[in-house]
C-alpha cells in the first residue's frame, strides 16, 4: 500500500511541475505520430462517445460503459491509454491488473462519480444488510468494492431483472437512472440520491419549444435525465443504444439528449440525417461534459509519449472492485448483451 502510494505522489509532483504545459510543435501531424507511438508502445485507444471528434477517430474502439468494459477485458495490448474519465480508467486498470493504463488528464473526474463517497454510502448501505447492491459503472473503485454487482445504462434492466422480484436492492449512485428502472421494471429500488450534473439540467421548455419547431423530429433521451424529461422523450436509451436508434429509424431530424459528443458518430454514421442536441438550463447552445472534454489530442500525444498519467490502485481494493464487474460480465454474456 505504501508503496503504491508513493508511486502515486511521485506521479502527482512530475504533472504538478508543467506535465501539462509541454510545449508540442504546432506543425506536428498529431494523428501520424500517435499512431507511430502505438505500434513503438503496442498501445491500443479506448474512448468514450463523449470525448471530443479528432479523439474518437483516432481511437481503436469507440464505445459507452458497457462497450468499453466488455472490450478492456479482452485487450491484449501492453498499455491501454484510456480517453475518458477516471473511473472508466480505473475500470480497465481493474480488468488489467497487469498493464499499463493511462489517462490523458488525471483530472477528468465525473459529477456523478463524486456524487457517492464510498465511506459515506457505507454507513447507508449498512442500514440494509438484506439489500443487494446493484451500482451504475459511473462510480469510483471505492464504490465498485462496496457492491455486489455493477450495471450500465445498457445492461441495468437486464442485471435487476436477473434477480428475484422479491430481493431487495439498493440502486447507486444515479437516482434517475435507478427510478426509471423502477419505472419499467415494476421494482421498488431503494436510491442512492445522486445524479450527473450534464443529464440534470436539460430545460423541458426549451426542448418543448424544439419539438414544436421541429414536429417531425425524435425527441431521444438518456436514462440518465430527469422523469420530466423523459416523459416526452420518443426513445430512452444509453448512449450506443440513442446511435442505434438514430441510425435505424426513418425520421431524418433528431433532438439528443445527452452528452454532445455523441453528436459526431451520430452524423458519421447517418450523414444525411439532422442531429441538434437538446438545450439546457443555461446560456450555452449544448450541453458538454466539462471533465470529458478535458483530455485533447495533444495530452494524449503526451500521455503516450511519456507514459503519464498511469492508474495505479492497491491491490486489495482492485480484487474487491472486480468481483462485481465480472458478475455483471459474467451476466451480460449470458444474455448475450
């Protein structure tokens, strides 16, 4: 433990000394040297939908959290450099215990994420200990050791749904998430009161207002959204499951209610469909995840180059995380998710 902390430390002082001010020649092809550096390195990319556009076409496998675990666990590379958030870092360091992960940006942390300390939903979980506890992948490794299985938006209906009806389970950390797998579950969950601050502040006027000025268009919305929204949405669904929608249905203009990322394979993969994203409770004509949006293609030419920042977890807390990961795996392939 000590000396993963000291590694950590040591870590912490080499990117608080300019790691992320290193100068980069402007006139450098970006794309040609990451791809060089992957083969010297035998390095793979995963990346969230979330991250930015030159992000996503670099990277070898493009998924959401269930896409991205399910893929981490089978990688074979030497190093993954993961263009995401922490805790999908942590997944795959979880799942590779033996490799190498990288984060772009140690930083890029999640809303939703710290919206559950681990010591703190302890002392609520130990109220219920008849409660199995189901918790959304969108959590620390600290949270991930307290459960007894993890979902993802993909997969959350299927995961309670494998269990007894008369089990109790305790949902964590998203509240919204959870009440709509209540909703169309018939469960009774007991919520963690947590949420992402990108999916809580998505205005129902202003989305109404769209839909009224675009009456052909699907409304879609992330599971992640507050009921109100919704209830008026024509599709609710996790992020690969808002693309499959907007490539398969017929209607050519799409209101998307989620992270705007998204928004680029979107338009790749149907070039002659229209894609506005839904607008929130703010100024800004979008909606972005501020810590998605912290890695860039340079800090990942940087990432890789140096091999910095690397997740490093105690061993201890890494074998307790992956137990619910695999049960939720293990869950998943069985029903062929």
């Amino acid at each position: 433990m000590a000396d993963i902390n000291n590694q950590i430390i040591n870590q912490q002082a080499i990117i608080s000394k300019g790691f992320y001010d290193i100068q980069i020649d402007p006139s450098l092809d970006l794309f040609f040297e990451i791809e060089k550096l992957k083969k010297e390195k035998n390095a793979i990319i995963l990346a969230h939908y979330y991250q930015e556009p030159d992000i996503q076409d670099i990277a070898d496998y493009i998924g959401d959290s269930l896409g991205l675990a399910q893929q981490a666990a089978k990688i074979k590379a030497e190093m993954i450099v993961f263009a995401g958030v922490h805790f999908m870092a942590e997944t795959a360091k979880i799942l590779n215990p033996h490799k190498k992960v990288l984060l772009p940006d140690l930083n890029a942390g999640c809303s939703l994420s710290d919206s559950a300390p681990p010591q703190v939903f302890k002392l609520f979980k130990d109220k219920y200990p008849d409660h199995t506890v189901i918790t959304y992948i969108n959590c620390s490794a600290g949270m991930k050791a307290l459960s007894d299985i993890i979902c993802t938006s993909s997969n959350a209906r299927q995961i309670v749904e494998s269990l007894p009806e008369n089990q109790p389970i305790i949902f964590a950390p998203d509240k919204n998430l959870g009440a709509y797998i209540n909703k169309i579950t018939g469960r009774n969950m007991l919520l963690w009161n947590g949420a992402c601050m990108v999916h809580e502040i998505f205005s129902l006027e202003k989305i109404t207002k769209l839909k009224i000025r675009y009456p052909d268009a699907k409304f879609i919305a992330h599971p992640e959204c507050e009921e109100s929204i919704l209830a008026i949405a024509d599709y609710i669904g996790s992020t690969t499951g808002l693309l499959k929608y907007s490539e398969d249905s017929t209607s050519q203009t799409f209101i998307v209610a989620t992270e705007t990322g998204i928004l680029h394979q979107m338009q790749k993969n149907s070039p002659n469909k229209t894609f506005i994203p839904a607008p929130p409770n703010n100024s800004c004509a979008c909606n972005n995840c501020p810590y998605m949006k912290l890695n860039t293609l340079e800090k990942l030419y940087i990432s890789i180059k140096y091999e910095l920042p690397e997740i490093m977890m105690d061993e201890q807390l890494l074998n307790a995380a992956k137990k619910p990961i695999d049960k939720m795996l293990e869950i998943s392939y069985s029903l062929g998710l």
